[in-house]
C-alpha cells in the first residue's frame, strides 16, 4: 500500500482490539455508538452475527503494530436496519439479472446517527486513511463477491473522502434540534409563533391531564427493573407497527446497556399515578450530542409520544448545556416542534457497473432535491 507499509485485517469481533486501543482513535465529538463497548454489546449479546444478517467484519489499517485507523463493517445479507434505504435498488438489480446480496455495510447496526464511519488515530492523515479503507473496502468486495460497499451516516468531510476514493455519493436528510445558545425551556417556545406556542403547550398539558410524568432519568435510575420495562416497551412498538423493522435488540442488549453503558444512559419515562412506567424512550447522550432511540408505550394518551421523545429530549439538552438532539430517522411532525431539516450523507460503491452507471444520474438529481427541501425548511414562520 506505499509507504509508510500499512496493512489490512479484518477483524470477526470487536473484542480482537482491546478497549483502550479502539477507543484511543475516536474524536471529541464522535458519537457514542462507535465506542468500542456499545459495538462489543451488539456481539455480545448475539444482536448482530451469523444468523442476524449482519456479520462483523470489521476493516482496521495497522503500521506494524500500531492500529492506526477502524471501521465498524458488516457483511449484509438484506437490507434491514440500515436507514439509507435502497430496496428499489435491488429490486432493480435482480430484475437486471445480477445479484444484490450479499452486501458490505460500514455503519452501526440500526442506528442512523451521523459520525465518524473511519476512527482515525490522532496525528494521522484522516483523508487519507479514509481513502485507503474505501479501497480495502472494495477489494474485500471482490474476494467475497458482494455486489458494493455503503458506508452509512459519516460526517460530510468524510463523505468526501468517500468520494474521491470514487463512491457515488448520496444526500439524505433528517430533523435535529439545535440549542443556539439556549438556557430556558421558555426561550425554546419564544422561537414559535403564538399559535404553534399554544398548541406545544396543550400537548404538555394534556400529558399532565392523564396523570403522567415524564422524567429523564439519572445514572443511578438505570435499574434492571428499568431495562427490562423499557426492552418490553420497545417490543410492544416493533408489535404494534411491525413493517417499521424487526426486534433487532434482545432483552440481554438492555441489560448490558445499564451495566456497561449506564453513564451514556439519557432514558426518558413516563409513569402513572401509582409510579408504574408506562412509556419509556432510549436516549444516549455523548458531549454536546444527544440521540433518541427507541421508544414505546402502553398508555394510549394523546401527544405522549411528543412529550417523551422530542420535549423531554429539549429540555434534557437545555439544562445540561447539550447543543444538538438527534431524534433519529423519519418524522415530518418533528418540525412542527423546533426540528430543522438536516442534511446526511451516505457513499456507495457497486461493483457492477451497469448499477453504477444507473445509479450516478438518479442519485444526482436526488442530491439536488434534498438540498433543496433543506435549504427551504427552517425559513418557515409557521413550522408544520
């Protein structure tokens, strides 16, 4: 690979860098997905693997001995739990006769929060290194005969990266809420009209109406009596609405989440009169960031969905000094309530040329759509 000599493993478990390592090459403002031990709990607790359909195998660069950059990667055989949605693409490839699966993935399992796809150890050239994975990346694509390679959700610089290593890239958008300097829930409502303000705050109101309070809890509330509440609320969602994806995360992700995790832990809960949790929310939290989950309910109550997976969010991030929330994918009704559409990014190889000659023009002009709805989102007096 030139000089400096570098060289390619890959690795079948998170677990084959020690801790301290891996985590060496993550950034202040990553994001706490690509932590060494949240990726370790996915194996750990059999939520990604052999039978999952996203099997770890992921691309780590070494200068002799010294790992120098790693990317979390999955050989796919569907499309789930990816956010970047392509199922039109290969609905396309197998009516042109060539075969989509299997796939290789950089990302984190069902999670599409933006970050840092390539760790990079400090001192190094992060472009470069991201190059140098993109093109590891391809030639592994070959060897097991994939159909491309997707990295999900990097930061834009590294989506460049991507790029100029010649992945296609692809625009995508979501809603965040942003702080802007904020210190009150009081100065979040100031940013609505009169009538927007009424309405949020009718919708709070009317959570308080059924007898619920919503609270996030502290470090120490993050029981195992709490996880497994907040593992079956979660379940009770994917039941409820299952074309939205499957259970992907098992009750021992829940509980190892709280013993390994607890310090990252945001959960939100809402409970009845006698204390009982009756809608919970799986928010993580890492420096200025803050990411909403999952969520589920069994309390069939008007505008609490609202109120324990966006306001509660706001106001955690407003009294921790927290400047972004990233409420996940989806939602238009996210803007009616001070979300901001957000531009993301994906890069994409494919391997035969006939998808990527295909592809290039139709990602183009949906590139040109998604900043357009971004640049025209939050210029509206009047949000939803």
């Amino acid at each position: 690979m030139g000089e400096p000599q570098y060289t390619l493993r890959l690795l079948q478990r998170v677990r084959e860098v020690p801790a301290e390592d891996w985590d060496a090459l993550l950034r202040e403002d990553s994001s706490p997905f690509v932590e060494h031990r949240w990726l370790d709990m996915l194996e750990e607790t059999g939520c990604v693997g052999d039978d999952t359909g996203w099997v770890p195998a992921h691309l780590s660069i070494w200068r002799r001995d010294r790992l120098v950059a790693v990317a979390p990667s999955y050989l796919k055989g569907n499309s789930e739990g990816e956010f970047i949605f392509d199922w039109n693409w290969a609905d396309f490839a197998q009516r042109s006769g060539i075969r989509y699966y299997p796939k290789i993935v950089v990302a984190v399992p069902f999670t599409p929060a933006t970050g840092d796809r390539v760790l990079v150890a400090a001192g190094e050239d992060r472009g470069a290194l991201t190059q140098l994975v993109a093109e590891a990346a391809r030639e592994w694509c070959g060897r097991v005969k994939a159909s491309g390679v997707h990295a999900l959700f990097p930061r834009e610089a590294e989506a460049s990266a991507w790029e100029a290593a010649g992945y296609l890239r692809r625009a995508s958008f979501q809603f965040h809420w942003f702080r802007e300097g904020g210190t009150t829930f009081e100065a979040y409502l100031a940013r609505f009209n009169s009538k927007r303000r009424n309405q949020i705050k009718r919708e709070l109101r009317g959570v308080r109406d059924a007898g619920l309070t919503v609270e996030t809890l502290a470090p120490e509330q993050h029981t195992l009596e709490v996880a497994r509440t907040m593992h079956a609320l979660y379940a009770s969602t994917i039941d409820k609405h299952g074309h939205w994806g499957r259970l992907y995360l098992n009750e021992r992700f829940f509980d190892a989440a709280i013993d390994r995790f607890r310090d990252r832990l945001a959960w939100v809960v809402a409970r009845d009169p006698s204390g009982a949790i009756v809608a919970g929310a799986f928010n993580v939290v890492r420096g200025r960031y803050l990411y909403g989950r999952y969520w589920g309910t069994r309390a069939e109550v008007p505008f609490l969905h609202f109120e324990v997976c966006y306001y509660a969010g706001v106001r955690h991030c407003i009294e921790r000094g927290i400047d972004v929330f990233e409420p996940g994918a989806g939602g238009e009704h996210k803007r009616a309530r001070g979300f901001v559409p957000t531009l993301t990014h994906s890069a994409h190889w494919l391997a035969d040329r006939r998808l990527r000659s295909a592809l290039a023009p139709w990602l183009a002009r949906e590139r040109e759509r998604v900043e357009a709805i971004v640049a025209s989102g939050g210029d509206d007096d009047d949000p939803g």
